[in-house]
C-alpha cells in the first residue's frame, strides 16, 4: 500500500504500535469463551452472556470517556488505554495461577477491556489526524488496514495452536503482553502535543455526551455512512456465530475445516486494503466507497446455500473471500473520509459515538438472531440476514459536499 510511501518515523511508531496489539487481540481470538468452557465449565447461557455482555456494558461505559478524552492529549490516552487493558487482561492468567479464576471477573475483564478498546480507537483516529498530512491518510489508514487483515489471517490459526499446546489462559497473557508493548510503542512515537482547547462548558455534561452523536447525524454524508456501516456490522456478525452452528453441527464440518473457511478468505482482505488507494486515485473517493460498500453487501446471503463436502466449504471461503476483498477497500477509504469530515475539535466524540452505537447494535442483533434462530433454524436466519443486507446499499449517500481535502485538491488545481 501505497508504494513504500514514508509517512515518517512517528507513524512508523504507531503503526508498530497498532500491528503487536492487534496481533496479540487476533491471537486471543474466542480465549475467552473457551476458558468459560473449558477452564470454569460455563453453560451456553454464561458463555453467550460473555459474549454480549462485554460489547453491550463496555460501550455504555466508554459514552462519557468520548469527551473526557476529546479535551486531554491523545497519546497520554493512548498509552493509558494500552496499560489498562495490560493490567486487565493480565489478571486473568494471575487469578488462574492462585486457582481464583472466577466467571465474574472474566464478565468484568470482558467490559473494561472492550471500553478501554473504544476510548483507545477514538484516540488513535485524532492522533493519526494530527500526525499525518491529510493527503496521506488513505495511505496510513491503507496501512493500518492491510495490518488487520494480516493478523486476522495469522493470528488465529498461531492462536489455536497456542491454545491446544497451552490451553487458553497462555493466549489471553500473550495478548496482556501485546497491549504492554504497543503501550512502548504509542509513547516512542514522541513529539510535543499541544492540549486541545477547551470551551467553558462544565465537564462531562450532557452536551459533550450527545455531540458525537449530533455531529454525525446533522452531516449530509457521515449520517448515511454511519447508519449504512452499523446496519451492515452487525448483520455480518450476527449472522457468524450461526454459521458456527450451521458447519460444526448438522453439517458435520471439522473444526479445522471452519478456521480454514474463517481466516483463508481475509487474504481478501488484505488484497482489497492494498488495492484502496489506486483505485480512489482512478475512480475517486465517493465512487470506490459507494461501489464497495454496494459489493458488501451482496455476498453474505450465499452462505445460506451452504451444503456438506468439499464443495459446500469451498462456497464458504469463496463468499467471504469476496465479502472481505469489499470490505477490505471499503474500510480505509471510509475511515479517511470520516476523518476528514469531522471537525478537530470534535473528532474523539464522533469516533466514540460510531464505535459505541456499532457496538451495542452489534451486541443486540447477535442476540435478537440468536432467538430467530432458535425460533426457525440457523439456515433461515442468515438467509434473513443476507436479505436485508441487500437493501443496505440504498443507505449510502449517493452525493453530498466534498471533503476538506478534496476542496484543498481542487483549489490548488484550479
């Protein structure tokens, strides 16, 4: 991506920084329900508790942490968040050792780790704003991308080699000790950092609270963009854990055969990230992102045709292949296109308020598919699922005022 483009070494901190943490999260992948079962014998109803619970309750918390952090230097913040979710996720394998491991404190990690995840994004976004120059965001963002799809790929297979040969808790340490050293990497990227100006308002009021909200509903582009990406989020993830039930149960796949069907096709992924920013300088920012986040859309509902065989688990990776290769280009383009949108005074509120809203929805439509499923069967459900996800093309903007570095572009061309 981007050609060997240097962005600096600041950036090249950060993205250490980024690539070990995400790393270590995607090396941890399902550590957690897997310690539930295996370590403490949690039923499904505990195990699919933890699952939600951490999404839903770490989104409500993280609301007042939008604010809070908008006003604060953001890579003090970073590095705070970074450290938390060290201390967090290190308890575990601590209370494990001292035979203490409760279900409790796995639901309590679960929380803070997940709002300690969205005030750390928030902050990363208006960090990378102010490190880099606007014309270079896709390429970072292009970067930072490309790095998820690679660990998404490597990690959890490394994972569950890990967790066979060690068991779960070694994975969660491991991930402790990611988030440690992206910690080292956030503060080496240095550089003095003026405090945001603060207006008079009292802290923590209820303004502060709603203005990420208000920011993204009030614009002409970023309103359709994020209903569009949160409808389209959380019918994806809904839809997984079915898949799950679809492969491993009546269909009789191997669990090696559906980590293959999960992490083959983010190659995708990774190919679309690379391909983002030569298309946009071909095509254009608006054009790429309503044609991928159009193709998104269109892939999922073939996973209800999933049959046994061979053939039925080439069908799997051959339609997230796709889904992920759209997705893969949609995501930087529309993180720089946010970016660029929001105002800098309020940029940590809006990314707080688009990753608490995805978050709870995601956590909401996984539980209200769940109980459709359970109502008809999991086949029907991701049929559901992939039905509406046809209509959500029709959410994205089809026109709206160009970006601030799209006007700049054209002035000094005009």
């Amino acid at each position: 991506m981007g050609g060997g483009r240097s962005l600096g070494w600041r950036f090249g901190w950060l993205w250490a920084a980024y690539a070990v943490s995400t790393f270590g999260t995607w090396l941890a992948f399902d550590a957690f329900p897997l310690i539930a079962i295996l370590v403490l014998h949690a039923g499904p109803a505990q195990v699919s508790v933890l699952a939600a619970a951490g999404l839903a309750v770490g989104a409500v918390v993280a609301v007042p942490l939008g604010p809070w952090v908008e006003f604060r230097r953001k890579r003090p913040v970073m590095v705070a968040m970074d450290l938390v979710r060290f201390a967090a996720l290190l308890s575990v394998p601590v209370a494990f050792a001292l035979g203490r491991l409760g279900f409790v404190q796995l639901l309590v990690v679960s929380v803070v780790v997940a709002a300690a995840g969205i005030a750390f994004t928030a902050a990363g976004g208006a960090y990378l704003k102010a490190l880099v120059r606007p014309e270079d965001l896709l390429v970072a963002n292009g970067r930072l991308e490309s790095t998820t799809w690679t660990a998404t790929v490597l990690g959890p297979p490394l994972g569950g080699a890990a967790i066979g040969l060690f068991g779960p808790v070694l994975t969660v340490a491991a991930n402790a000790v990611s988030h440690l050293l992206s910690a080292v990497g956030v503060y080496a990227t240095g550089g003095r950092e003026p405090r945001p100006a603060r207006t008079d308002v009292p802290p923590l009021c209820v303004g502060d609270l709603l203005e990420g909200w208000r920011c993204i509903l009030a614009h002409p582009v970023l309103r359709p963009l994020f209903l569009n990406t949160v409808l389209v989020n959380s019918l994806i993830v809904a839809a997984s854990p079915l898949l799950a039930v679809l492969m491993l149960g009546p269909l009789g796949f191997a669990p090696w055969q559906y980590g293959l069907a999960f992490a083959a096709p983010c190659v995708g992924g990774l190919i679309g990230s690379r391909l983002a920013r030569r298309l946009v300088a071909r095509f254009g920012r608006h054009r790429v992102m309503l044609t991928a986040g159009a193709l998104r859309a269109c892939w999922p509902l073939g996973l209800a045709l999933v049959h046994p065989g061979t053939t039925g688990l080439v069908l799997v990776i051959a339609v997230q292949f796709g889904l992920m290769t759209c997705m893969g280009v949609f995501n930087p383009v529309l993180a720089t296109d946010r970016l660029d949108r929001v105002p800098a005074d309020r940029t940590v509120r809006t990314l707080s308020a688009w990753s608490v809203t995805n978050k709870a929805a995601v956590a909401a439509t996984t539980a209200l598919w769940g109980l459709l499923a359970a109502a008809t069967d999991p086949r029907a459900a991701i049929a559901a699922a992939g039905l509406l996800l046809l209509a959500t093309p029709l959410l994205l903007p089809r026109r709206g005022p160009a970006s601030r570095h799209e006007r700049e572009r054209t002035r000094d061309h005009g």
